[in-house]
C-alpha cells in the first residue's frame, strides 16, 4: 500500500527565506507526482506536475524535484512571500488515476 | 475557464438525517472524482468515475454513501443516513482524459452532523 508522508507538518519562516517542503513515499513505481497548495476554507490548488520520467519542474518561484529511486520529492520555494502562506499537500499517483495525498505541510511566512 | 462548482459550501444536519452534494465539474473533463478531507488530512478517494461509469468506489462506504452521475457531467454524492463521523470536507475534483493533465478541485462542501 502506498504510503505518504511530508515533514515537517508546519513550517514558520520570515518573508524573503528560500525553504524546502519535504514529500516521501514508500512505493517508487509511480505515475505522477503533484504538489498542491490548499487555503484555508478552500479546495486544492495544482501547482506543479512531475511526471515519472521527469526530474524537475518549474514554475515561477517554485521548484519541485522527484527521484524515484529513493521515494523523494521536495518543493523549493524561493523568496517565500506572505502569500505563500498557506498549506502545501503533495500526491503520488501509480498506474491507476487513483491519488494517494500526504497530510500536508503548513506553511507561514511572517511579514 | 470556469473551475469545478460545489454546493452547499457548509451543511449541517442532524446524525441520522440525509444529505446531498452536487458537482459540476470542468467542461470537457470526463474524469470526476470525490474526495473526502478530514481535519489535518489529505484527501481521500471515494469514488472516481469515467464519464458516466464509477470505475473505482472501493473506498465508498456504500451501505450509506451513494453516488451518480448520469450523463456523464454533473454529480451527486449522498449519505443517507449520516453519522457523527461523517464530518468532513467533501471534495469533487475533475480532470481530462489525457494521461499527465492535473486535478483541478471545486472549494468543497463542510459537513458538520451534530
């Protein structure tokens, strides 16, 4: 049974700080890996989309890597703004569509 | 493009009582799913359909929860009869047919049964 986790499960940093979200999980023969970003009160937000033969995707201040081999994800975030304060959720999928999610990290960024 | 619509935003019933959400996913998505997010959790998979087929609801209780969508577009999740524990977030998400396309989610229904 596929197996995620992301630590820490909370993260406080000051605006400006460049920091690593962190995603593990226990089964490599995967589909797709995604990060999300979820606001309070609200759905889930596709922020990026590693596809199992990719290494790394970009988009804006954001950079997720993936290596398969060891189970291992992490989302960089560069120059983190209060904005980004929100909770971040990433997700493996295998052959199926089916989505296995982690509990997520929550992310604050402090003014 | 219009992103996926639920509805209610919030409920809250009585244990016993039924209870009904609705979907309307991404034009063109023939791929729905819905998930249910307890506090402090990722989403879980209840049920995902192709089109108008459930092609997967292993994970649907499904001596209380039930589901249709019936041409293929818009869809209908209820409980009935719901209990204490089924307090939760109610997530529907859509998504096109092509291998790598994300998820796009709606903003949920809160569910609260006292």
């Amino acid at each position: 049974k596929q197996e995620v986790t992301q630590i820490p499960a909370a993260l406080s940093v000051p605006e400006g700080e460049n920091l690593v979200l962190n995603c593990s999980f226990t089964d490599s023969a995967i589909y797709n890996l995604q990060w999300f970003r979820q606001d309070p009160g609200k759905g889930l937000t596709s922020l990026l989309l590693i596809q199992s033969s990719q290494r790394e995707q970009t988009s804006g201040r954001l950079n997720a890597s993936l290596d398969k081999s060891s189970g291992r994800s992490t989302l960089y975030i560069a120059a983190s703004q209060p904005g980004d304060s929100a909770t971040y959720l990433c997700a493996v999928r295998r052959g199926s569509e089916k989505l296995v999610f982690g509990k997520g990290t929550k992310l604050t960024v402090n003014p | 493009e219009a992103g996926v619509v639920q509805s209610p935003r919030y409920k809250i019933i009585e244990k016993k009582q039924p209870v009904a959400f609705w979907c309307n996913p991404i034009s063109g998505h023939n791929t729905l799913y819905w998930y249910r997010q307890n506090l402090g959790q990722g989403p879980e998979l209840l049920i995902r359909y192709e089109n108008e087929e459930a092609v997967d609801d292993s994970q649907l209780p499904k001596d209380r929860f039930s589901a249709e969508r019936l041409k293929g577009v818009d869809s209908t999740l209820k409980i009935q009869p719901a209990e204490l524990g089924d307090s939760a977030v109610y997530l529907c998400a859509s998504k096109t047919g092509t291998a790598n396309s994300p998820l796009h989610f709606g903003n949920g229904t809160r569910l609260t049964v006292t």
